[in-house]
C-alpha cells in the first residue's frame, strides 16, 4: 500500500487490477493452430519473408539524355 492509496482508494483498485491482469492467461477456446507458425510451448517463430522483386529501368538505344 502506498501513501498516495490512503487519500485516493481508487488508486488501490487500479493498482490490483493491474496486477491482477498481469497475472491473467487467456487460452483460446477455438482450438485452432498457432497464428503464423508461432509456437510457444516450443519457444519458436517462423518468419516468412517473400524477396523484394525490383523491376530494372533499362534505358532506350535511342534514349541519350534528359529533353
């Protein structure tokens, strides 16, 4: 309890609640996958990552300079 909490006891609620949700572990029901190949019972995540497709500007034969 802190000093603050003696003539604010909303403070005291706020802070509870804050602990209380820290320690709150919401498991989902759905009983679907893991979402993008996160599994934390193994401590691994796989990130894929698709390589960047750059398009080449090739200058024109006829093409010498700016106008």
């Amino acid at each position: 309890m802190s000093f603050l909490e003696i003539f604010q006891p909303g403070l005291k609620h706020l802070r509870e609640e804050r602990d209380r949700q820290k320690m709150l572990v919401v498991r989902p029901s759905h009983g679907g996958g893991a979402p993008m190949g996160i599994d934390l019972d193994a401590g691994k995540a796989t990130i894929a990552v698709t390589p960047p497709q750059f398009e080449l500007d090739e200058p024109d034969a006829q093409d010498t300079g700016p106008a």
